[in-house]
C-alpha cells in the first residue's frame, strides 16, 4: 500500500502519525515545494519580534521523522490522474497512489494595486516571507501595514519591534470588525498607539510608487501618500486548490470533504486550510486556518485512509493568540458581519467565529482585563478573553461540551454582573460535581 501526502504543514505530518500508528510497513512518501519543510506556521510571529530563534520554529527531531519511517521529498505535484491513481512530480515523473491526501494549505490573498510587484512589498506566509520582511526591517525605516485579523498585526508588531516605524490602514472603522466588537477593537487599537503605531482608518491604497524598482511611497484612495520603505499585507488568504480543480474534485470555498475526510474520490482526502469540511452537527461546511484543527484534521485524515473509519467531529473553535502584545482567546461563535479589511477568512481565523447565533451578549472588565460571553438559552455559545487568562481552559470546556449553564444564565445577563466571579464560581460548582 503506498500512502502520498501532498503537503508539508501540520496536517499532512499528523496524517503521516495516524497511518503509522495502523500500518508499520506500507510506503508513506510526503511531497512539499517549501525547502524548509516542517516547521510551525504560528511561531512565525514570535521569530519577527526575535522572541524566537529559527530552530525553534522547527518543533520535530530528525529521530522523530525517522521513527515514523516515511520519505521526504521535495518537489512539486504538478497534476493528478484519477483515473490512473498517477501523479505527475514536477511535469514530468509519474507515480502511483493508492491513497492520497491533499494537505497543500492556503497562500496569501493578492495585493492588487499597482506597484505590488516592487521590491519591498511583502507577506507573511512561510518562512522564506518571515526572512525577507527582516532583511528589509531596518531601525529607522517607515512600513505601511494593509489588513486585518492576526497576521495583519503579526507584521505591525514584528515590524515595530525592529525599531520600524509603522502605519496601519484600516478600510474599515475598526480593527477585526468581524470578530471582535468595538469595545475590544478599542483596547487593541489604543495599545497599537500606545506603542507608537499609527493608524488610518477607511483607508486603503490604490497605488504603490516605487523608486529603483523599490518602494517609497503608497497612495491611498482620498490622494494622500506616505513615504515608506516597506509594504506589508494580509488581506485573507486563498486555498490552494488547483491540482483538486484541474482533478475534477468537488470545490466550494475549499475543497469538500464529508465527516471521513474524504473528497468527491473516495481515494482522495483533504485536511487543513485547503479543506471545506462538512460538520454534522451543523448540517453545513465549514473552514479553519487554525493549526489544531488543521492537526486533527490530518489526524482523522490519516486514520481513514488506513482503514480505521474516524468521523472528524469539529469542536468550538479555540485559538489563543497575542493581539497588540495582550494575550487573546477566542471560542466558539462570537462575531457578526463582513470585515472590509479581510477577503473572505484570515490566516489563524474559523468561519464559525464570525457567526452569532441567537445569543444574548455579557461583558465584564475594563481596560486591560476583559471578557465577553455569548449567551444562549441553555449554554454559552462562544466567548473572547483578553488579558488574565484565568477563565480561557474553563470557558473553552464550558462551550465545547455545551455544559448547562441554566443555573447562572440570569446572573450573567444582570446589568451589574461581574461575569468573571459568576463563571468561576459556576466551574468551581461543576468541578465539584464531576
């Protein structure tokens, strides 16, 4: 049995753990055209700022690939023969399948405007993206910042911390509209400026000049320009779906897999930012550009395509990240709406967190110590804690496991509830309980 996983990020490694943990002699052979291979995408941010040095990123011993006993093997898939069960490697090798996982992740969506070609302008979407913003981070230097969610300020903060000087545009009234409310925009906004960011909201550029083949400057769309010496944008991201496109797969958003993973061809899979995955629960199909899913995902994934039949059943969403230097926890269902600064989903985003069901929304805390809950009728259906984590580990059990929350519904609604004592004194309760 020969087992090909296209892809090198977190899903298609996991695939790799679940197939060996079933089959100990079948052919496993791994695909990317990342030189790096194996690394952790989130760790990204934290090498920008320095907190990280490079070897961290990569969170796997060369023992621990060998153990698992498949081949790496840099190159391109270039097109798949379903009919064949072939693969065609770099245009012109062929190789056959009798499993095969697409696990090719997602890349960031494009700038379009003119002069998004010149040296200076830049993403973040590997490694290679994290090197290039830093050889062209220099003390002294101006950035321009274009977009919203996570990665957006992933780049303003690994850009401030190199002593950059930052402006931030916003198409939008506030940041991550579609997630965060205001208030929490507001907290993140102010420590932005706090730090010597600058921000310009409903803007957006419409040109990007350049000098030399470089950047220098960017209009925007009222005919103000700001001298910059870097463009950096994370406008949402694009699955990359060409070779399940041109192999005739079920497409929506991502490519559509069912509760096994399993694409339109049943001998195909799909895990990860690439994979539109249909939840059961729900009734509809989904996407995550978070790595635990991705993870679990390819997991899953895995454990199918060697026989051992393991519905994917997707949890609440549950991503921690550092927004404007506050450590941020995000669960379940908690926005509402479009965001003007992002198309489509952002790197480190869930679909399910920009809806808000039939929910009562409670809020408590001030300034750098906040969370947010949503309130359903008998449960909490998604939460956001900013500051003092303690409440995240017990919110994140609270609404995955749809806990009752009856007993103290009408308390999280008063208006002078401290919503902080009345969830600890409810998990307390249920701790003792259990």
């Amino acid at each position: 049995m020969r087992y090909i996983i296209i892809g090198t990020g977190v899903a298609g490694y996991a695939c790799v753990e679940a197939i060996r943990s079933i089959d100990k002699n079948c052919e496993i052979i791994m695909f990317g055209d990342d030189p790096h291979g194996y690394y952790s995408r989130p760790g990204l941010a934290y090498y920008l700022t320095g907190e990280l040095p490079n070897k961290a990123l990569f969170p796997k011993k060369r023992e621990q690939f060998m153990q698992l006993n498949f081949k790496y093997q840099i190159g391109r898939v270039t097109k798949i023969n379903r009919a064949e069960k072939k693969l065609l490697l770099d245009g012109k090798t062929q190789l056959s399948y009798d499993k095969l996982l697409i696990a090719t992740g997602a890349y960031a969506a494009a700038l379009k405007v003119t002069g998004a070609n010149l040296k200076g302008v830049v993403k973040l979407d590997h490694l290679e993206d994290a090197n290039q913003i830093l050889s062209f981070a220099k003390r002294g230097r101006t950035a321009v910042v274009v977009g919203g969610g996570i990665t957006a300020l992933e780049l303003t903060e690994g850009l401030l911390s190199r002593g950059v000087n930052v402006h931030y545009l916003l198409r939008g009234n506030r940041y991550w509209s579609n997630v965060l409310d205001e208030q929490e925009s507001r907290i993140v906004e102010g420590r932005l400026q706090a730090e010597g960011v600058t921000l310009h909201f409903h803007s957006e550029p419409v040109e990007i000049l350049g000098k030399s083949g470089k950047v220098n400057a960017v209009r925007l769309k009222d005919g103000s320009t700001i001298k910059c010496d870097i463009l950096a944008y994370a406008i949402g991201i694009q699955p990359r779906m060409e070779l399940a496109q041109d192999a005739g797969l079920n497409l929506e958003r991502g490519i559509l897999v069912n509760e096994l993973l399993q694409t339109s061809d049943p001998d195909i899979y799909a895990a990860g930012d690439v994979a539109q995955v249909y939840d059961p629960i729900t009734g509809h199909s989904v996407m995550d550009s978070l790595w635990t899913p991705a993870r679990e995902q390819g997991y899953a994934a895995g454990l199918n395509m060697a026989g051992r039949q393991k519905a994917y059943i997707k949890s609440a969403p549950f991503n921690v990240t550092r927004l404007a230097g506050l450590t941020t926890t995000i669960i379940g269902a908690v926005g509402n709406g479009r965001d003007e600064d992002v198309l489509g989903i952002a790197r480190g985003d869930s679909e399910t967190w920009r809806q808000l069901p039939d929910a009562i929304v409670a809020q408590g805390g001030f300034d750098m110590n906040h969370v947010r809950v949503l309130v359903g009728e008998k449960t909490l259906i998604g939460a956001v804690v900013m500051g003092d984590q303690t409440l995240s580990a017990p919110l994140q059990t609270i609404i995955a496991e749809k806990l009752d929350i009856s007993a103290i519904h009408d308390k999280l609604l008063s208006s002078d509830a401290k919503i902080a004592d009345v969830i600890v004194d409810y998990w307390a309760k249920h701790l003792e309980t259990a």
